[in-house]
C-alpha cells in the first residue's frame, strides 16, 4: 500500500466566506482546507505545522471516523493522545486508511474547527458503485462572525440566554451570502465584549460569490455531504431532484431516496443524484439550519449553489425553487428503520449497559456547563490519558471523566437528554450500532428550579430497551440525539486505547459534554512514544516560558 503525503501550515487569516471579512484559521490559507484523499488502505501521512500567532495557540488535527486501530496515539486529540503542537512546532500524522467513504480532519483544540480548521477526507473503497460523475465533497456549515473563542467564553458564562448564539450565515464549500442590512448583524454585534469589537473590521459586501457545480444530463452523480459547523443541523435538498442515499458517515447502507438529508455536527450522508433535467438546466441545491433552538440555535439563514447542466447560461443564477417537504421544528436523522448497512452485523449480546445522563447545571462556581453523570470534562493538555493508560497508571481525576470498561467486550451507552438542546454525540475509533433514537415528549424549556439554583429542564424520555433491527442495526460514528430525547449505542470493544466520545456541538464540547471511554489497557498497541512525548516536552516549555 502506498502513502500519500500532505503538508499543513495552520495560521491565522481573514476571509469573507460571506461578504463579511472576518478573523480566521487556516490550513495553507484554503477554506476549507485541503481534500486529503487515499484509496482504501493507503497510509496517509501529514505534516502539520502550528504558525499560528499573535495571538499563539496549540492546535492538532483529528480525522474524524478513522479508528485508529493499530496507531490509537495518531487520534489528534490533546489532553486524550498527544499534548498541544506548540505553537512553532510541527508534528507528523500516519495511519491507516482503514474504513472508506467520506469524512472530515479538523482541529481538536478549543473550537478551533469552527474557525477554519477543517477539511474534506476522502477514501475511495474498492466497489463499483452505480455512478457516473463524483461531485466530491459538498461541505455544509454555520457561519458566525464573531471569534470562536467568544462563543465558547459565553457558553461557560453565567448568562443561559448567550449559550445558543445566533449563527449569521450558512455556507456550502465555504460560501454563503449575507445581507448587509440584516438586522442579526447588528445584533450579533453585541455580544460582543467592547475590546474584542475593536478588533474586528466589520466591512460587509452584498452578493458574495456561491459556489457552483456543473451536472451532466442523463448522469449520475454523487455527492458527499459532511457537516462541518459548530452547531447546526442542516438539511441539504437540490431542487426538483431525489437525494438516493448510499451511506451514513463511513457506512455504507441499503439505498432509499428521499427529497432532503438531515446532518447534524460531524455526519456525513453520500448521495446519489441522477440529473433529469433538460441539457440547459440550472437549479440550486440549498441547505439551512433550522429555525431556533431545539434545532440548533440559529435565526434560519438558508444559503444556496448553484447546479449548472451542460448547456446552462453559467452567467445567470437559477431561478428554482425549494421541491423539498420536511417539518421545519424537526431535526432528527432519517428513522431507523429506513437506515439499514449494506453489510450485516449483529451486536454481540454479552454487554454491559452504562447508562449516561446529559444536563445543562450550574456548577459550584456558579458557571453552566454540560455535564455527562454530573461531571463536566476538563482535560489536562500537560497529561494526554492515552500514555497513561498505556503505562498501567489508571488513576484518573474526576474531571478527565474517563470511563474505564477493561475487560468488558461489548458496551451499550444509554443517553438521556435532559435539554431541550439537540446533541449530535460522536464516538471516535469505532462504528457504534444504534440501537434506538426517541424524541422526548415534555414541554420544552426550563420547567423549575435545577441544581445549585439554574434552570431545571425535562427530563428527557427514556429508552425501553428495544432494539430498533436488532440483527443488523444501523451503524455509525455520530448521532443526533434529539431534544429531552434518547439514544442507546452499542459498540464491540475491539479497539482498545482511550476514545472521546462527545457532543459536536463546539460549544457543548468546550462547556464539558465530553467522556474518554478506556478498555483492555494492556492491549493498547506500544507508542512510538518519542513523537506523542515530543508534543508534551515542547508543550511544557511552552507554556512555561510564553514569550510574548
Ligand atoms: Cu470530529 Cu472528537 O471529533
């Protein structure tokens, strides 16, 4: 097998993905960064140097689905398998391409991949598919112009109206389109605290570029949709066409159309489009998020792109419009009984359930944050779990909130959503079978007092233990868990090494909503210690000696 090299530079920059010129991060100054593509079983191998400065910050990169199976320490997760790569300093992915299909790498430290960090990763599997044309990646995202870390400074406030904020666009491949005069420009615009105000230049241009696809009439064409914003689901359609859908994150399932997809934070759904309409055919394919929470926080910005047939007058925007019929208050996935894997696999039935209650609390400082059993995660960048674990030290603080199964070999994780926010959980290194999804059925929003004095919500609905297929249950790396909802996962314990598994709402991560799920420690495969150590020797110094 060969492999395939790429190189980073991660900096930081400003673009206009909208019109509204904005302080960024990015990888070789692309947005989104560059497609890391490799054939099934290739090794992939990046470079990744951390220049970003003024002012400095650590990154890493994560490549969202891959498991990892026999390089677990190449995860890209700070404080979980590596230290920070310092600022100035450079670290060297490599790992297998062991599951194919479409996915994503972004950035693991802070919520940095809402500013910029984050690209398309491409394997292509062995089979032959029925299509014609591969449109490549279609990357759907929320849009905010404020900075990241003002977000995620709000979001462990104290202040429970800042938590969900208001996104400003919605961008396909990195494009949207803000109006200007927008009222939610203003009102974005105070949130923000007066120093971080000055430092943004708030220069807006009306009709920023969308992008642009061109179709083949009488083809098929397949598109590969990833979600890749910090908190919106979207819902992805192309006008007067079907969406026939041919895998979930790296799954390949049991074809069915449909005239919209649903993706919450971190899923992807491949589609395939046949192109029926005339030879000179223009029309737009749209996603948009949701109106208002529970949905994903945003005031419903839609944007568009264009889709050019052959013969089409690429000078002139399509005129369609929307062909798709959804319920606007939904964002729940497709139902499990449509989403089937092509290949069958029946869950292992000796397994330990864990059940795990999610809630939004004040904590003993009187700041909100997400909690899993009670507990918020905060990691310690200095003391990644992976080497130690790998070293028999299994003692764990609290707040690393590390779940330790050893010798178990199947786990099921029983989620109650006790929010009326919707969850989008992925675990990394593993498929996990989704054994049941339900909707809560309380009223939504604070209904009395919670602990230390903040808000009580409903508690979320519960699951009855069925299995929803229960010889071949749907699989995947990432699931929406809907408003004071459930979910029950099952995953085999086939990978031993200690794994996120955590909200991919950036701001529900960075408040907490986050566990490290450890197993069969001995059989961790040995690091090549020297690089994930290197990482943490050149961190420490680093933050011992912060030159400023
Ligand atoms: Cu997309 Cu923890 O990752």
């Amino acid at each position: 097998n060969v492999t395939r090299y790429y190189e980073f530079t991660i900096s930081r920059g400003r673009i206009s993905a909208d019109g509204v010129l904005r302080d960024v991060m990015l990888i070789n100054n692309q947005f989104p960064g560059p497609v890391v593509e490799a054939n099934w079983g290739d090794w992939i191998q990046v470079i990744v140097h951390n220049n970003i400065s003024n002012p400095f910050e650590g990154t890493s990169v994560h490549w969202h689905g891959q498991v990892q199976k026999n390089s677990p320490w190449e995860d890209g997760v700070p404080g979980a398998t590596q230290c920070p790569i310092a600022p100035g300093h450079t670290y060297t992915y490599k790992y297998q391409a062991e599951l194919h299909g479409s996915s994503w790498y972004h950035a693991h430290y802070s919520a940095q991949f809402t500013a910029g960090v984050a690209g398309p990763l491409i394997v292509h599997g062995p089979s032959a598919l029925p299509y014609d044309i591969d449109l490549g990646p279609v990357m759907l995202s929320d849009w905010y112009h404020i900075p990241y870390f003002s977000i995620v400074a709000d979001a462990v406030g104290t202040n429970l109206s800042l938590i969900p904020p208001t996104s400003d666009s919605v961008l396909i491949n990195g494009r949207g389109r803000f109006n200007c005069s927008d009222a939610s420009y203003s009102s974005s615009d105070e949130w923000l605290s007066s120093n971080i105000k000055s430092n943004i230049t708030w220069t807006c241009v009306d009709d920023a570029p969308l992008s642009s696809f061109r179709f083949q009439a009488g083809k098929t064409h397949r598109i590969r949709l990833m979600n890749h914003g910090a908190n919106g689901v979207q819902r992805f359609s192309i006008d007067n066409h079907n969406l026939t859908v041919i895998a979930t994150d790296y799954v390949p399932t049991v074809p069915y159309t449909t005239d919209v997809v649903t993706l919450g934070v971190g899923q992807r759904t491949d589609v395939l489009v046949t192109a029926l309409g005339t030879r000179d055919a223009a029309i737009w394919m749209r996603t948009s998020a949701p109106g208002g929470e529970p949905c994903g926080g945003s005031s419903n910005p839609e944007t568009l792109a264009a889709i050019y047939y052959q013969d089409a007058d690429v000078t002139t925007l399509p005129t369609s419009s929307s062909s798709a019929s959804y319920n606007s208050s939904d964002c729940s996935n497709d139902v499990l009984t449509l989403t089937t894997p092509e290949f069958a696999i029946t869950p292992s039935s000796n397994s330990w359930t864990q059940d795990l209650s999610l809630t939004l609390e004040l904590n003993s400082s009187g700041i909100f944050e997400f909690m899993v059993n009670g507990q918020a995660f905060h990691s310690d960048f200095n003391v990644p779990l992976l080497p130690q674990a790998a070293a028999g030290n299994l003692t764990f603080h609290p707040e690393w909130n590390v779940y330790n199964f050893e010798q178990n070999t199947s786990i099921i994780l029983n989620l109650t959503n006790n929010m009326p926010l919707t969850h989008p959980f992925h675990l990394h290194g593993h498929n996990f079978y989704v054994l049941a999804v339900g909707e809560g059925n309380g009223p939504l929003g604070a209904t009395s007092e919670g602990p230390n004095g903040g808000p009580g919500f409903t508690p979320g609905a519960t699951w009855d233990g069925t299995v929803v297929n229960p010889t071949n249950p749907m699989r995947r790396d990432t699931i929406i868990i809907p408003p004071n909802g459930y979910a029950a996962i099952q995953f085999e314990l086939d990978n031993p090494g200690v794994w996120p598994f955590h909200c991919h709402v950036a701001w529900h991560l960075s408040g907490g909503q986050a566990i490290n799920i450890l197993y069969k420690h001995e059989d961790i495969p040995a690091l090549p210690y020297g690089d994930v150590a290197e990482t943490c020797v050149d961190w420490e110094y680093y933050t011992n000696h912060t030159v400023v």
